[in-house]
C-alpha cells in the first residue's frame, strides 16, 4: 500500500480554546504517549513562551480552534 504522507515529519497537533484573558492549548506530539496543556494569558510575552514551546518539538505544527457554546465544544 502506498503512503501518501508528503510531509517529511509527522506534524505535531495544536487545538486552542481561545477566550478573552487565557487560552487554553493542547499539545499532541506524534513521539509522546500522552498530550501537553498549557495555559496561555492573553500578553506578548506569553504568546511569545508558546511559540518557543512549539518551536521546541522541531516539526511542523497544525493548529485548529475549539469554540465552545453553552459549555460544549465545537471544533472548527
């Protein structure tokens, strides 16, 4: 069977719950059992730690956002 993976490296996994003071991320890496929560405030110096955080694992990241409504999440 073919693999039609056409990235060098399997990407790590990011998913956001955005908000207006703190975001909350989950971090999947193809190499590790068990995923990352980081909490992220809403400032530079934060965003900047969680670029280095993702820059860390050397792979490419794939985002995606989490909306929740009502206390349910809703993937977009």
């Amino acid at each position: 069977m073919t693999d039609n993976n056409i990235t060098a490296s399997a990407p790590v996994l990011e998913a956001i719950d955005i908000s207006k003071e703190r975001h909350e991320v989950l971090i999947e890496a193809p190499d590790r059992i068990r995923g990352r929560r980081v909490s992220v405030l809403n400032n530079l110096d934060e965003f900047d730690r969680l670029i280095s955080l993702l820059r860390s694992y050397q792979r490419p990241v794939r985002v995606g956002r989490c909306h929740v409504v009502r206390g349910l999440a809703v993937d977009g």
